[in-house]
C-alpha cells in the first residue's frame, strides 16, 4: 500500500510598525527560538482565521490580515516533516496586556531588522527570515487568492 503524502499546514503572520517587527520567543525542543506569530491551521477552522486566532494566542494582539506575502513549502530534511505556511501580513490592534500567551511562548518583542538577522541561529526556521525579506521586497496578494470552501 502507497502511503499518502500529506504535509502540515501552518500559518503565520509578518507585522511591522515603525520598522521593529512583531516576533515571539518560544520554548521549543531545541530550546528558546524566534519566529513569527505562527501556529497549525485547525479542523473547520478558514487559513485567514487561523492567522488571526495564532497571532492573538501568542502575541496578545488583535490581527487584521492585509495581504497574503507567500505560501511556502518547507522541510527541513528528507527525514522531516513538510509544512505548506500561509504567511500574511497586516496591522494589529487593541493589545490586551492582561491575556495569557499560548504556553510555549516566553515573550513577545518588537524588533529590527538588524536585530533578527543578529539572531539568526536562534530562528525557528529559514521561513522567519525569509518571509521578512519577501514583505520588505514588497511582495503582497490579495486575501482574495485564499478561498475557504468549508462545509458546502
């Protein structure tokens, strides 16, 4: 019997304001890494929505989607997993200090350019610089190329 291939799908979300960007540092099995506002896309559950749901559990931040930067297809290596990322980018809003972060997350920061790439081996993956880079290369679709057609 063939096995079906099937890879997880994530989303993930590239907010600026005053040129520091949004990021969350993480407790991970390799230790504490930053990424992105990021997370699984979950059953019933629209990929937009997801990415407004992952940046308000990690981040605290109410997220309105602007624009699609890229779909990425990502493995690590032959033996890893394969992630298809949606990663949006948008403004955020209305910060609620007293919510409790999803339990992996340690903090939230807000941070340069210069200031992540500094950090580039306590990234959780290639896709955090890389999405940054595709947003400042002005890289943007229309949410309209993300179509839900749940329960029809």
């Amino acid at each position: 019997m063939t096995q079906i291939w099937k890879p997880h799908v994530t989303v993930a979300a590239v907010i600026e304001q005053d040129g520091r960007f949004l990021m969350v540092e993480e407790s991970v099995e390799r230790g504490k890494l930053f990424n992105q506002p990021a997370g699984h896309l979950e059953g019933g559950e629209s990929i937009i929505d997801a990415a407004i749901r992952e940046v308000r559990e990690e981040t605290a931040w109410r997220f309105q989607p602007t624009a699609l930067v890229a779909v990425q297809l990502w493995r690590k290596n032959p033996e890893a997993p394969s992630f298809v990322r949606f990663c949006f980018t948008g403004e955020v809003h209305d910060h609620d200090a007293a919510q409790a972060l999803d339990l992996d997350i340690i903090a939230t920061h807000w941070l340069t350019l210069a200031q992540i790439r500094a950090r580039t081996t306590q990234l959780r993956s290639a896709l955090v610089l890389k999405s940054i880079e595709s947003y400042l290369n002005g890289d943007r679709y229309p949410l309209s190329v993300v179509q839900n057609f749940l329960d029809q």
